[in-house]
C-alpha cells in the first residue's frame, strides 16, 4: 500500500493552532531583538529610516510565510499518523482485523504504532482461536459427536478476550 499523503493540511484546527504559536513567537523574538538593539547604547544606534523600517516589515511578513508555511508541514508528520491512526482504528472497529498501521519515514509516533500493530497482531490471534474453537465445535456437532471438549475450547478462546469492563 503506498502511503503518500499530498496534503499539507490535515487536521485544520490542530495545524493552524500550532502553525498560529510558532509564528506568534517567531515575530515576538524577531521584534524583541529589534527593540533591544535600538534601546541598547552603542557607537552605533540603530536609527531606520522609512526605506529600512519597510524593508524590516517586508522581512518580517516573509519571515512570518516561511514559518507558517514550515510549521504546516511539521505538524503534518504529527496530524498525519493521528489520521491514519483513526482510519485504521475505525477498519478494526468495523471487523477488518487485518488493517495495519503503516507510517511513512519521519513521521512521528513510529513507536506507538509498532505497539498498535503488536496488539492488533494479538487480536488477530485470539479472535482466530474462537473462530477455530466454534468451527470445531460446529463440525463435532454436524458429525454427531460430543461437544464438550469442543465447547471447553470455544469457552477457553472466549474467556481471552476481555468484554466487559473491570472497574
């Protein structure tokens, strides 16, 4: 399956607040260090004419569509697995015990999904033994055999998988 997500923008709201923050910061440090070179004393006092004070607000609005631009794109290697996280989760929900979480390199939360697809692995396995016990059991019956041992089986592969809540 190729995982190529073409988008930049995800999950809008996460994005654009994170994208919001890092551009906030970025024109207060960048005004912070304007201000303070202008207050401090020195042979050479930062006076700006018009041209320079211009040049400074095309700067910073160039400053700020880089950053925006950038934290778009690194809040995308985090909106992104969480998308493909839901996705997958939502196949499992529907019965697709097969769906597996694939991440594309450098995206984050490699190690969570390495845990997610390990436990997907684990009940895969425990919802195959009930499929395996009840096929017994269904084939004991159809032959006219006793069940019981059968029956212990299903019982068995059942009891490992958690249903109800234990509080």
């Amino acid at each position: 399956m190729l995982n190529r997500r073409t988008k930049i923008v995800i999950n809008q709201k996460f994005q654009q607040q994170y994208a919001v923050a890092i551009v906030m910061l970025t024109v207060f440090l960048t005004n912070i260090f304007i201000i303070f070179r202008s207050l401090l004393p020195s042979e050479k006092a930062l006076e700006l004419s018009s041209t320079e004070a211009w040049s400074i607000g095309i700067f910073e609005l160039v400053l700020v569509a880089v950053v925006w631009y950038g934290a778009l794109k690194v809040s995308h290697k985090i909106a992104g697995p969480i998308y493909n996280f839901t996705r997958q989760l939502k196949a499992v929900g529907a019965g697709d015990l097969w769906t597996r979480i694939s991440l594309r390199q450098g995206d984050m939360f490699q190690e969570e999904a390495a845990e997610i697809n390990a436990g997907l692995e684990q009940l895969q396995d425990k919802v195959e033994a009930v499929q395996n016990a009840a096929n017994e059991l269904q084939q004991s019956q159809a032959d006219g055999g006793a069940a019981g041992a059968q029956i212990e089986r299903l019982m068995t592969a059942l009891a490992a998988l958690r249903t109800e809540r234990e509080d």
